[in-house]
C-alpha cells in the first residue's frame, strides 16, 4: 500500500476492499492469535521492512505511552510468556526498552480490572489473556489511527526540512 493510498485511508477515503489493499491487522478477524510459527507482531517487526532504519530502539516514552495498547496486542497475538516478566522480555526484544515491573505490572492489572484482560494464576505466575476481544481490539485500533496518522504527518514534514 502506497503512503498515498495510506494517507487518504487515514482521512476516511475508502481505498478499497480486496484483502491486498487493507492494513493486515494485529489479532485476527476471529480474535484469536495466529497460529503460524510466529506472532503477527514479528512477523511485521522482521518482514525485512525496518520501520527504525537501523536503530534499534524506540523512546521509552512512546512505548510508555502506548503501552496498554501494545500489551493487548503483544498478548493477543501470542500464544505462550503472557505473563509479565515476559511480556517485559519481548517489550525489551522488540523496542530495545526495559521497562520496570512498576511500570507494566500495574498496567496489566489496570486492563485486568477493566474486563479488556483475563488472568489466569498459575504455581509461580499470572498469565494473561485477552478477555473481551472486541473493546481490546477497538482499542488497538484506536491507537493505530492515532500513531499513524502522526506519522503520516511527521513523514510528509521530512519534505520541508
């Protein structure tokens, strides 16, 4: 999908329907995690295409920022470590950040209490899964439009500097 088609997408312009020219999503139209070797995040986190182009790190602060909406989706889409040292050992993976457990452990529970996650007490852990799939998925979805929409504009400002 061309950053044109992307931008008119983001305007609320239909681009169109065939499954080619929709963004792939984040958990799967039946809400269930993908069941192909890997995740869908890295999946497109090592499709080749380098959204950092060569840091590998993002600013803690906009994974902070987004971090209730990143660990629906880093729990949606996987299939086992949903507990918290692990989710923080993929956040860690995939955004070079290491957050502590003040800062996601709270964050779960906050999600826990608001019905968007599931949790399951095992012998030594809590796992985690997603519990209400559709205000999870409306959430990330939000999110989504947020983020690119902002970088939509902030790709198309590289043009004036």
């Amino acid at each position: 999908m061309s950053g044109d088609q992307l931008r008119r997408m983001t305007v609320g312009e239909t681009v169109g329907t065939g499954t080619d020219e929709r963004p792939t999503a984040l958990v799967g139209n039946d809400h269930e995690a993908p069941d192909s070797g890997g995740t869908a995040l890295t999946d497109v986190l090592s499709s080749g295409d380098d959204p950092l182009d060569g840091d590998g790190s993002v600013d803690e602060g906009l994974v902070t920022e987004s971090l209730d909406e990143i660990l629906i989706a880093m729990i949606a889409s996987s299939a086992d470590e949903t507990h918290g040292t692990g989710l923080m050992d993929e956040l860690d993976r995939l955004f070079d950040v290491q957050l502590s457990p003040g800062t996601v452990y709270p964050r779960l529970h906050e999600l826990e209490s608001e019905d968007l996650l599931e949790m399951h007490e095992l012998v030594q852990t809590k796992q985690y899964s997603i519990d209400d799939p559709s205000s999870a998925r409306d959430r990330v979805e939000r999110a989504v439009r947020q983020h690119l929409a902002i970088g939509l504009f902030l790709q198309a400002s590289l043009d004036a500097l």
